[in-house]
C-alpha cells in the first residue's frame, strides 16, 4: 500500500511555538510516524503546500493509493490545478482520508459539492468520540467513546451532504454534538473525514486517533486498478461485446 500524508504545514513553517511544541517534525511528520507501525506493508511518504506542485505532481498522484489531506489557514493557496488533479485520481479509484480543519480544503467542497461549513470554538474543551457504526472495518478496535482530554469545539449544523456511512459522532463539554466521523464514494473512490486533530493539541499522538486513520487507509485503499470512468458519450455500435 502506497500512502501519501499532506500538509499544508504553515503553522510549522511559521515558527508556531505552540504547533511545533506538539508537532516539531510537522503534522505530516506525526501522522506518517503514528500510523506507520499499524500499516507494517506500507509505503508512506508526506508532502506539504511549500514543495513544488504542492508535492502532488502526476507521478505522486499515481503511486498513491491513499492521500491524507491536513489544512487549516491555506486552503486558498492551494493551485486550482492540483485540485483537480486530485479529483481526478479520486474519481479514478485513489482513496482520500480529510482531516479536521480540510472539510474546508478545495477538494473537499469540490468532492462533496458544498461548503462543509460548521460551528466551531477554541477552548480546549473535552471531547467524546461515540462509535455509531461497530461493525464498520473503520472502527474496528476503538475504544467507545474515545475521550481527548483538549480540542476544539465543532458543532452542529455541518453543511455536507447526507453521509453514505455515519461511523463516529462527537460532544462536547459546551453540549453541541458533530458528525466526526462519515465516509462517501465518489466515483471509484473512497473518502473518510474524520474531525479530531487540531494543531494545538497533540491529538494525532494518541494511540485511539492513530489507530482510526490506520483503519481508514486499509478501508479507502483502492481494490481493483485505476481506471477513468468517463462514460463513452458516443460508442461504437457493438462496443460493449468487446469490453
């Protein structure tokens, strides 16, 4: 299994002391290095927005079978070009896990076809993590509830369409409730967003979170070859005894 981790990685790039107190080799750098040991077959290898092409050239696109997308601030500044690169390879079969903060990423929107807007508030409150779905390979081995101790807060009304699978639903201490964890099917391919991860607080070092993504790439790996599903708008009159 082939795995590609991005990051936007401007808080690091920045000199975020709180950031790189959490996360001194990059979000990217802890999530590869979290999932790593739970994925022993697999290939990871990270990028982020400051390489060229945003590290997600052609090449990189197809010899990846899942790309793990972290943003938060840039999301702008990621090129219309990429984005559709990504589409592309998603529709084609690439699976796609969207973390916290990316539910507002361009490809995400573009995915989804909304804004994936939300409630949110930073106070480091407690937050829950409720299996709603425990058959689901995704949640497979995770503790009911997961409990992070500080995160911040999203709530309710989360502007996404109706989830093809509802798998973790979340609360917090101010009492809102939000859908953390859904998956979708586009095309060939396989999404999972999953919520908890903020870049001030050391989410993705906790085993239960590492252990949710892990389960998320095996589910959103690719099971058959990549291929355009484009349709043939004018086919041959006998093209289909010959597919």
């Amino acid at each position: 299994m082939r795995i590609t981790v991005w990051n936007e990685n401007v808080h690091e790039a920045q000199g975020d002391e709180l950031v790189l107190s959490h996360y001194p080799d990059g979000i990217h750098g802890a999530i590869a290095a979290g999932i790593a040991p739970l994925l022993e077959d697999a290939e990871i290898r990270t990028a982020t927005l400051q390489d060229p092409e945003h590290g997600l050239t052609e090449d990189v696109l197809a010899a990846t079978d899942v790309l793990l997308w972290w943003g938060h601030i840039a999301h702008e500044q990621v090129s219309d070009e990429v984005v559709e690169r990504v589409f592309q390879h998603v529709q084609a079969g690439m699976g796609l896990l969207v973390l916290h903060s990316g539910h507002y990423s361009k490809i995400f929107q573009r995915l989804l076809g909304s804004t994936a807007s939300l409630l949110w508030r930073n106070e480091g409150e407690r937050e829950l993590v409720w299996t709603i779905d425990r058959t689901h390979p995704i949640t497979q081995g995770i503790p009911d509830p997961i409990v992070i101790p500080r995160q911040e807060m999203y709530g309710e009304p989360f502007d996404i369409p109706t989830p093809d699978e509802l798998l973790f639903v979340s609360n917090f201490a101010g009492g809102e409730v939000f859908r953390s964890g859904v998956t979708y099917r586009r095309g060939l391919g396989r999404i999972f967003y999953f919520s908890p991860g903020d870049q001030e607080y050391p989410v993705y070092h906790q085993a239960e979170i590492q252990q949710v993504l892990a389960n998320g790439v095996r589910w959103a790996a690719p099971t058959r070859p990549r291929r355009n599903v484009t349709a043939i708008h004018k086919p041959e009159a006998g093209w289909f005894a010959a597919s």
